[in-house]
C-alpha cells in the first residue's frame, strides 16, 4: 500500500514539476514517471523496514 501511494505522488509531483518548467507533454510524462519510479523504490525501502521492524 506504501508502495503504491507513494508511486501516486511521485506521479503527480513529477508531472507538476514538468508543467511548472514548461515542459511539453513527452516530458511531463517522462518526469511523472521518472518521479513514480523513485517514490516507489522508497517506499519499497520504507515498507521492508517497517516490516522487519514489527516482526
């Protein structure tokens, strides 16, 4: 569910990032998924820790 989450804002993040460079549409679409890739990557990272910390 992190994991998920936390693609959805890095989508949304790095898409307005693009926009507010003045980015055409290939590179929103390339920021929003660069951004979604990383976000994801953390809350991976996020959700391994916090499962070896409850068990």
């Amino acid at each position: 569910m992190i994991v998920i989450a936390a693609a959805l804002i890095g989508a949304l993040l790095g898409g307005l990032t693009a926009k507010k460079r003045g980015g055409a549409g290939a590179d929103i679409a390339q920021y929003a998924t660069s951004f979604a890739i990383a976000f994801a990557l953390i809350g991976l990272i996020a959700t391994v820790v916090i499962h070896r910390m409850a068990v």
